[in-house]
C-alpha cells in the first residue's frame, strides 16, 4: 500500500482568500481506509482535523487535504449496500425525468452524467426510465462493478479533460452529484467542468449535507477527511452562479442527517442566484452566526462524549453496527478507542472481514448476530438507527442498543 500524501490548505477554494481555524477534533486516519489485517488498520497514519472559514466568503472547509487519488481509487463504500439510499435515489430519478420533461429535454432520449457515480445505483434507477447514463467514478473496484451492471462508466476523476472526452460524444443533457461536492478539494474548477459537456439547456441536481443541519444537531462525526467542504446555502449557492449555473431551487433533504438540493441550469450569459420563495428559508443565514455556532459545537462534542462513555461503561462486550467513515470520527472524537467492542456489523460485502481504520475493529456481515457474543450494541450508522434496531429485533437481539446523539 502506498503511503497517504497530505497538504495544508492556506487559502479558501472557492475565493483565494485568507482562512481561520473555526473547530478542531482529534487526528484520525483516513475514514474509510479499511485493511485486510488488523496490523495494517492499527498501524494506519493520522492526519489533523481541522475545520477553517474563509474570511471572505465564509464557507467552511479543511485544512488538512488528504490525497484524493488514496481516498478514492479504491473505496468501500457502495451506495447499493444501503436500502434507504436505493429509495432516495429511485425518488430522485423520477424527480430528474419529471424536470427534463418541463423542460423539453425528454423526447431525444436524454443523456445523464452523473459525478461521483460509486457502485452506478442511481444511474441504474435512471436507465429503468428510458434515460441513456454515463457515471463518472474514480474508485477502480465501484467502477468496475457499475460496468459489469452494464452501466456505462468512466474510472477517473472529474475535471476539465474528462468534460473534454465527455462532449466529444455528446453534451449531457442533464447531470447529478449527490453527496460528492463535499470531497473535491478544486471546486471551481470541478463547477466550470460541467460546463464543457453541457448544451445551453443542461439542467443539474446537486446534493450537499448542510452544514447548517450538522451544526445545530451536532453531527460532528460527518466531519473526516473525505468530506473537505461544508456547504451553506449561500455561499455554495454564489459559488455555483459564479461558475455560470442559474440556482432555480433549493431543497432540504433528510439524507446523510441534513443535507440540501441545488436544482440548476446552464446560462451562457453567467450564472444567476435568484431561487423563489419555496427556498427563502435556507438563504436567511445573514442571521446566523456560524463562528459561535462551531464553538457551541465544541461544548456538544464534550457533552456527547460523557453521555455515550457512560452508557458504555457497563457493559464489557460491545459491538457496534454500521461501519460508516463517520464510525472513525466518532470513536476518535469521543474518546472511545479503549473500550471494549468486540467488532462491527455491516451489510455492504466490500467491507465485511475487513479491519476498521485506526482501532482495527474486524466487521462482519449480519449473519454473524447469531454466534457474536455480546452484551451491548452501538449503532455507529445512527441515520439509520430506525432500521438497524428493526434488523435486531428480527434477529431475537435483546440486549440494550445505544444510539448517539438519541
């Protein structure tokens, strides 16, 4: 294995200007870097976790870059693993097809491209409904596996050259990035991209978890190195007009705790930011304090950690469910690498009898309930806790179940 590569970030990535620290956590190493020996994952590097604000357009990210080509050539994540995901994605097709209808795009057999594609889920939703696909995905194993699907994908990074041999084939009518924009460390030119494989009437969805919704829940473990940006609705929303997209709609969404849907359009004339009254309620953080709120998140980081290490505290065998990469920032940010979990149950194959970055917890697959011995269990994957605790309860699992943040 290749060792990891990091650099410091001085300046913001979406408008050059100066940074400052905002809220800082335990190092941890790469959130999603599992390994096939408990030796490799204990012996993983760490890197900071520092999230800054841009003193000029104030948008929140990381100052620590971890290198994408890492974090991402091989990743185990599949976004197929997770039933709710498959419905959201489902939902969002027949959303994206109604809105190329509207917008005449659906009679010349529309051609969808879609950033970040992972295991090719939502794309597959999209061919079901006569739409011809194309993902884009720098995982070599997700792409591999979307291909084998036959659905249609490229293993590489999106950036200007990839636009490039995109357009070559056809402009996309339509794209969508769903949870991706958190990860690129070149925004800008990530935005200006879409431009190069677009036609005049392109439309776009993008979703981003909402740093608003972390904040006031506490949701301090999507925080790892994966997620470099944390997008408001303003300052993301200006960074897409300033690349040349029309904002039309913004939406909140309840995937990944909190998060926000960016309908937009192309415009040859520069991007506009003007979105009607069903959106006003997420452009009003002029009133907002941002900087007191990632301080309060420090106290709910510290009151979080006592609540959950005395929940713990009497129970000696305790296995956790759900292997997210939030997993790593929880465990590292609360102060529970000393406790004793015996493991980790996951339903997604690409993680399963791997070892778990940094504390080199082995996870296995929901089967193994049966012969685990157990006497507490940690739902580490919380959005989805409604879930898990029905998968236990079906499993005849009777011991206490504890959920964060709950």
């Amino acid at each position: 294995m290749l060792a990891l590569v990091s650099l410091t970030r001085n300046a913001c990535r979406l408008c050059e200007a100066e940074l400052i620290s905002v809220f800082t956590l335990p190092s941890t190493p790469a959130a999603n870097a599992f390994q096939t020996t408990r030796a490799a994952a204990v012996s993983l590097p760490k890197f900071p976790l520092e999230v800054n604000q841009c003193t000029r357009c104030e948008h929140f990210q990381l100052g620590v870059v971890v290198d994408a080509v890492h974090l991402f050539s091989d990743y185990a994540y599949t976004t197929g693993s997770s039933p709710a995901l498959v419905e959201h994605f489902s939902e969002l097709a027949g959303l994206l097809v109604a809105e190329l209808e509207k917008n005449n795009l659906a009679n010349r057999k529309s051609i969808i491209l879609e950033v970040g594609s992972n295991d090719g889920s939502f794309l597959a939703a999209m061919r079901t409904l006569g739409c011809n696909v194309l993902g884009v995905e720098p995982a070599k194993n997700l792409a591999e596996a979307a291909n084998d699907c036959g659905i249609a994908t490229l293993n590489t990074f999106f950036n200007e050259k990839t636009a490039t041999l995109i357009a070559k084939d056809g402009l996309i009518d339509a794209f969508v990035a769903t949870n991706v924009f958190a990860h690129i460390d070149d925004l800008r030119g990530a935005l200006s991209a879409l431009k190069s494989c677009a036609h005049e009437q392109t439309i776009g969805v993008i979703e981003v978890q909402y740093v608003g919704a972390l904040l006031e829940k506490g949701h301090f473990d999507n925080i790892y190195h994966e997620h470099l940006d944390y997008h408001g609705a303003r300052t993301f929303g200006w960074a897409l007009a300033n690349t040349g997209w029309n904002v039309t709609r913004i939406e909140k969404i309840s995937t990944h705790g909190g998060s926000l849907r960016f309908w937009v359009k192309n415009s040859q004339a520069g991007g506009r930011f003007s979105v009607g009254e069903d959106s006003s309620a997420y452009l009003q953080e002029g009133t907002r304090d941002f900087t007191r709120e990632w301080k309060t998140l420090a106290k709910k980081v510290c009151a979080v950690g006592a609540h959950l290490r005395e929940q713990l505290r009497p129970y000696n065998r305790v296995l956790c469910y759900g292997a997210p990469a939030k997993l790593t920032t929880l465990m590292y940010g609360l102060g529970l690498e000393q406790f004793p979990f015996i493991g980790v149950i996951d339903d997604a194959p690409s993680k399963q009898f791997k070892f778990t970055p940094g504390m080199g917890l082995q996870v296995l697959p929901a089967t193994a309930l049966k012969e685990a011995n157990f006497d507490a269990v940690l739902v580490c994957a919380w959005n989805y806790s409604v879930g898990i605790k029905q998968k236990l309860r079906n499993a005849g699992v009777t011991v206490p179940v504890i959920v964060p943040f709950e």
